[in-house]
C-alpha cells in the first residue's frame, strides 16, 4: 500500500457517518431486510405508500454513493447489498444524536423522555434491569 492509499482509508476510517434521510433509511430499511437484491426486490419490502420505482432508484444511487451500498452487476441489472450493516448505522447514530443533543449524557437523554413523559415507570425499570443484566 503506497503513501496516496494509506492516507485513503484513514481519511474514510475517520470520516463520520451521514445520518440518512427519511427516504433513504426506509430505502436501508428494505436493502437490510432484504440482504441483497435488485430494485423490485426493496420495492416489494417497502410499505404503503411506495415510491414510484425511478425514485427508489435515485434513491439507491445515492446510498451506493454514500458507501452504504454496492452493486454488482448482472446482465442489465444491478444487484445491491448493504455495505453497512444495520446495528452499525445504529450505534453510530445514536452516539452522535446523543452527542450532539445531550453532551454525550445517555442520562440526559433519559431525563429528558421522562419529562416529556414518553417513557413509563415500568419502561425505566425495564431498562435498568437491561444495564444491570447485560445480554453477552
């Protein structure tokens, strides 16, 4: 590996994680449900109402630009599979919502959704149970 490519995959191991559009997470959505597929494949997963088919299209274009997607090529068609797996979008998005609304304070997060009132007594203690059981 030279000079050039070194300085490549630190600067794409560095760069954060775009968080998605509402389309595009649903576009993820299909693509993680799915494995691998083609467009009519993510299409049929999708809920009503679906997009048109060219918009869907664009859409996976764009996840495929953003490298959360590849393709293969198979007679006239491409064959799409996420290249970011879903947890891992997940993890990433949460620290930086966290980070960026809370100050990294997973309590504050927690504070504030009690306050709102859009966690219950019994979700809290649920949740409590989780950090102090951890699944391996």
């Amino acid at each position: 590996m030279d000079y050039y490519e070194l300085l490549v995959v630190l600067r794409n191991n560095r760069k954060s994680m775009e968080k998605l559009s509402k389309q595009e997470e649903e576009a993820m959505q299909a693509v993680w449900q799915c494995g691998a597929g083609f467009i009519k494949d993510f299409l049929d997963l999708m809920e009503e109402p679906k997009p048109p088919y060219t918009t869907l299209a664009s859409t996976i274009k764009n996840l495929e630009r953003k490298d959360f997607i590849k393709s293969e090529k198979m007679g006239n068609s491409f064959r799409y599979a996420p290249v970011i797996l879903e947890e891992e979008y997940k993890k990433k998005f949460m620290s930086g919502f966290v980070s960026d609304y809370f100050q990294n304070s997973y309590k504050d997060l927690v504070t504030f959704f009690a306050n709102e009132r859009k966690i219950s007594a019994n979700e809290l203690k649920e949740i409590i149970k989780l950090i102090e059981n951890p699944k391996s």
